[in-house]
C-alpha cells in the first residue's frame, strides 16, 4: 500500500515519472501462455500417468479400504468373550458388517476411478477446438486449466470420504475387537489417514500450476531519481 501511495504522490509532483507506452507492458503476455508446462502439458501428462496405470493413482483408498475391509471380516462374530449378551454380540457384528461394507465399498469405487480416465477423455475433446490464433491458443489452455481444478476438487473430495468414513469405521471396530483383532482395526485406522498424508497427483499437479502461474511476474517497484535530480519510479517485471 505504501508502494502505491508512493507512486500516487509521484505521479503528481513531475510529469516525466509517466510511462513510455510504447516499453510499459511490451512483454507482458498471458500467463496461461507462458507458463511451463502449460496447463494442455500437463493434462498430456496425466492422461499419460492414466494409460499406463491408472489404478496405482488411486493406491491411497485402495490400501485404506482394503485394510477396514479385511479387519471387518477378522472381527465378524469374534467376540471378547462368551458372557457378553445379545445387544454387546449384535454392536459388535454391527461394527464389522460396518468395515466390511465401507472397506468393499472404497476398493471397488477406487477400482472404478482407476479406470476413468478423466484427464485422457478431457484432452481429447480440448483437442477438438479449432483455431491457431492466439484467442484459440488461449481458450484450449483455460479450458485445460479449467479441467485441472475440476479433477482436483474431486479428487481431494474423494480423499477426504475415504479418510472420514475409514477412519470412523476403524475406531468403531477397535471399540468392540479382541485383543488378537485390535491390532487389525489399529492397523486399518493408520492406513486410514493415507490420503491426507500422500495427496492424489491431481490435486499436487494443479497446485504446481499455479505456483508456476504466479512466479511468472514478479513486479519489482523503485524509486530514483534522473540526473536533473527529479523523482522517478522505475517498475519492472522479472523472471
């Protein structure tokens, strides 16, 4: 705010602090088209990743349900001892059935998503807009960049499911387990938190983007003076 003020009160004092039009913002051009990769990159290289192994995309739900499923399965009709009435064997069948049908439920949604092929299928229909000019250049990019945020707001959406609903189901299990079992539900509440700890390649790659978006520019503003000793405010951009 002071840099703007500054320039403000400048402006006012000399006429000769005024830009050249012809130099101000000479280079200065989209940064969807001078960011690197570009967005249309960067959806290649996803579609890339989805060809050759779209299933191990999806590793953190798979590895988290599989672990609530098989740790349902190890505490169905297992109990912690034989005195417990019908209610405490009923909660406890509850809270297996329970990591069953959430564990089941997260591979073969992971399963499914690992075929999908997002990226690819989007690509594609991007590489149908027509145009060489600049404004069609520009359009493929945003529409790319466009994809990018989709996917990643899915996908970290999905993440965060797997995460709350696994971790949930593996305290609700370690609740009811026997000694031998806990250390299953242990094990599924653990690989429940998978998604938070290694975030899915969508959500990172778009991230990337826009840190590389925003380094583009980085405006550097001065103050000096000519060799009339008059105020002038020198701004540019560098890479």
């Amino acid at each position: 705010m002071k840099k703007i003020m500054t320039f403000v009160i400048l402006m006012g004092l000399h006429p000769s602090i005024c830009f050249s039009e012809e130099n101000l913002f000479s280079h200065i051009d989209y940064p969807e088209l001078q960011v690197t990769p570009r967005a249309t990159e960067r959806l290649a290289q996803l579609a890339a990743l989805e060809d050759s192994g779209g299933i191990v995309m999806q590793w953190t739900v798979l590895a988290s349900g599989t672990m609530t499923l098989f740790s349902g399965i190890r505490h169905l009709h297992d109990y912690r001892g034989s005195d417990l009435s019908v209610s405490e064997k009923s909660n406890s069948d509850l809270a297996a059935s329970a990591g069953i049908f959430v564990g089941a439920s997260w591979l073969a949604w992971g399963s499914y998503m690992g075929g999908k092929h997002w990226a690819s299928s989007r690509l594609s229909e991007i590489k149908r807009v027509q145009g060489k000019d600049k404004r069609a250049e520009l359009n493929r990019e945003r529409l790319a960049e466009e994809s990018l945020e989709q996917f990643a707001k899915t996908a970290s959406t999905i993440d965060s499911l797997a995460m709350y609903t696994n971790l949930a189901t593996g305290i609700l299990i370690t609740a009811y387990a026997t000694d031998t079992n806990r250390v299953y539900s242990l094990l599924a509440t653990t690989t429940s938190l998978l998604p938070m700890l290694f975030p899915n390649i969508y959500s990172t790659s778009y991230e990337k983007h826009l840190e590389y978006k925003r380094k583009i520019y980085a405006p550097l503003v001065s103050v000096t003076f000519t060799q009339k000793m008059e105020p002038l405010m020198a701004l540019n951009w560098s890479y």
